[in-house]
C-alpha cells in the first residue's frame, strides 16, 4: 500500500509539473489548474465573494485535514521545482527545527491581504513567484536561484519555516487524519528514513514524525528496512491536550500580529492607489488603483496573451499592464480573463469584454493624413469619417483596442486610459 501510494503520488506530480510548465510557457492551458491555488483562491473569495471559489479554498483546506500537506509536494509550482532539486542533490535529510516565526509571518502576509492588498503576498507566495520566474522576472528568477542553495543546505526549509501557505496548511496537517508515523515496537533508530528526508521532519531517536512540517513526499515510506513507517490513520494512543505557555504566547502573538497586518493593509492599500498612474489593462480589470492591489504579478496573462500586448511589471508600472507599440487587442480574444486565477482580472465573456471600455482612442489632427484605415479597422465602428474631413471618435462606442493606432500609418492615433473601465 505504501508503494502504490508513493507512486501514484510521484505520477500525479509529474503530470502537475509538465500542465504548469505548458501553461506558463503559452502553450496548453485547458484545465485552469492554477484557479485551486490557495492564495488565489483567496484572493478571488475576497474579491468576488465568489460562492465556487470559497467552495475550493475550503477543498484544499478539507484535502489538507485528510491527507495531510499533499498540496506541497503535488500540487504546488515551487514545492515540486524544490521537490526536483531534492532529486538532484541527494542529500542526505538532517532534523529541522519548527522555528514559530513563520506563524508571525503568515500573519503579517495574510492580515494585508485581509486589508485590501497583495503586495506582499508578491514577494512570497510560492504560485507567485514561480510565475515570475518562469516568465523571466527579475525576483521569481533570484528566488529559484536562491532556493538551489537553500535545498542544497536545508532541504525545503522554505516550505517547513517561510512559506505563509506552508504555515496554515501545517497547522490543519498538525491534525490531519492521514499521517505519517512509525510504528515504536518494530523501529530500531538506523535513520534511514530520516536521511530521505526533506523536510528534516523526523526524528528518528525518539520515534517522532513531525507532520506539521512534513511535506508528504512519501520518500521515507520504503527505506525502513523493518517496514516501521507508514503513511495512514494512526493507531490511538493516550494523548493528553496540555497547551503550554509557549504555545499559547504564540497563538496570541499571532493573532496581534493578524490584526495589525490588516490594520497595515488597509493603509498600504490606499498609499499604493493614490500613487498609481493610469494604465491600460485588461478589460475587467476595473481601475489601475484596485488592480493594482490585487494583482499577484504570477505573469500566467502575460505567457497567455496571443496579441503579446500585456508586458510584465516594471520600474514605471508596479503591475501586468497592456502596452500598444507592437499590437492590439485582438477584439475576439479574453485569453487574459480566462486565466487570471486571482481574479484581479475579473472572470467574463468574451460578449462583456467585447463592451468593457478600457482605453480610449484620441487622433492627432495635425499628424492624420485622412487616409481613413482606423475606420476601416475598427472592430466597434466606433470612427467615422465624412468626405475630407478628420476622422472622429465616438467615445460611447471606443473600447480602446489599439486596432486603429496598429492600423495608422502616421502614427496619429493615441491609446489613453480610462480612469476606471466601463461596460458601454
């Protein structure tokens, strides 16, 4: 049993591993795997108060409670990129220790979520920065270089102390039904199972598997040579529950802490929108001010966009946005809203993203030459020409697609945003 579930667990991951990398390169993207990642998920129940999405936070949570921290090892982007490295180092597991630390963290990261931004969840979320990364940002890729060095030395310390999401998912696991655990009588402490480790969360001393750090890799189950250690609901034992000063110090310096964060969140929140500038983004959006307190920056629109018109964050934009020098909007297309899993881009049909205004078209009089091509190009019929006169502009109809800038061969076309998009 503990064979067929190591390897169904190994293939489930591997396929997870191959759907992300497909989805983040552009190329296949059918099942929305990214859509029942939890900061995600967290994020679009915030937003949206979306029925489907608190339905799927609460799965994960309820898978969690079963199973343990499967999502670390299967169904995480960084968790299987580490699980990779794990496989190609070798090393050989020592004990780590559950630094509390990472309560306060998580804390911090989830109580400026609560509050209204995602900010930091940029700078840490797992999905996130793996995103990043693949799509050649600086701070995904400076990450996954940092981590070859962190598993080498620590194995997957980030998962067991940093990780925000690795921290809830502990806490539920610490209580799961499934664990991993040794069986005392047969156990005779040689380690093996201990030096497979990655999470350096068993000690095999005293006889002890850590399962609020374990990952549930599995990797431990077939190297006891007396078949001590297994992976199941755990025989009860006559367990006493004492929570301790210490514990109790720190679940109540957690919850400070939580507050504060939202308290802090709502502050950062409203810093962060009165200092950003118009830009164009994609039809459901919203506004520049919200979008950009809600986007996790995961670059999954950026990969997707046919048109290659939405352009990653950078020194002037803190967020995705939609640059028109190349391309425009391709009228049939809401590639971007299909995909976005944080919902910062709003989930609608391609008929509302057809109505959402997002920008604005303006013609140069002193540039057109008349030639009249933006009329002719424009999928909304939103410009009009009379016999030699300049083109004209209805702003009741522009969607603000760039097909008409594309289209002028003088450049007399200009794409300006709209303060907040609207449904025409």
């Amino acid at each position: 049993m503990n064979k067929t579930t190591f390897y169904f667990c190994r293939i489930f991951a591997i396929l997870m591993a191959i759907l992300t990398i497909l989805a983040f390169l552009g190329i296949f993207y059918p099942l929305k795997i990214f859509n029942i990642q939890i900061i995600a998920l967290g994020q679009r129940a915030l937003i949206d108060f979306s029925l489907f999405s608190i339905i799927l936070l609460t799965g994960n949570f309820l898978l969690t409670f079963l199973l343990g921290r499967i999502y670390c090892s299967t169904l995480c982007p960084l968790g299987l990129y580490q699980e990779l490295l794990t496989c190609l180092f070798r090393r050989k597991g020592k004990p780590q220790q559950n630094y509390p630390y990472k309560y306060f963290l998580a804390a911090v990261v989830f109580g400026t979520l609560i509050g209204g931004t995602i900010y930091l969840i940029r700078l840490i979320d797992p999905y996130t920065l793996f995103g990043s990364a693949i799509s050649g940002a600086y701070l995904g890729g400076g990450i996954l270089i940092l981590l070859v060095a962190l598993v080498w030395f620590k194995g997957r310390f980030f998962c067991t102390n940093i990780c925000p999401v690795g921290a809830i998912l502990g806490l539920i696991s610490k209580c799961s039904l499934n664990k991993i655990y040794i069986e005392k009588e047969k156990c005779v402490s040689c380690g093996s199972c201990a030096s497979k480790c990655p999470s350096g969360c068993i000690d095999f001393k005293n006889k002890i598997v850590d399962n609020e750090t374990c990952v549930k890799c599995l990797k431990c189950l077939d190297k006891c040579p007396k078949q001590a250690i297994h992976y199941g609901i755990k025989p009860k034992e006559k367990v006493s529950f004492n929570p301790n000063r210490r514990k109790l110090l720190i679940g109540g310096t957690a919850l400070v802490v939580l507050a504060a964060g939202i308290k802090s969140g709502i502050i950062l929140s409203k810093n962060i929108a009165a200092k950003i500038k118009k830009a164009i983004l994609p039809a459901g959006a919203e506004s520049a001010k919200d979008f950009a307190n809600r986007c996790l920056n995961c670059n999954l629109c950026v990969q997707n966009c046919p048109m290659k018109i939405i352009k990653k964050a950078d020194e002037e934009h803190s967020t995705v946005y939609i640059d028109y020098e190349d391309s425009f909007c391709d009228y049939n297309c809401h590639k971007c809203s299909e995909v976005c899993p944080s919902g910062a881009i709003a989930k609608i049909s391609l008929e509302q993203k057809q109505k959402t205004q997002i920008a604005l078209a303006q013609i140069n009089e002193e540039k057109c030459v008349k030639c009249g091509l933006c009329v002719m190009k424009c999928p909304k019929e939103a410009i009009s020409k009379e016999g030699d006169a300049f083109p004209k502009v209805n702003p009741e109809i522009c969607i603000g697609c760039g097909a008409c800038q594309k289209a002028c061969p003088v450049k007399a076309i200009e794409i300006v945003a709209v303060e907040k998009q609207k449904l025409l």
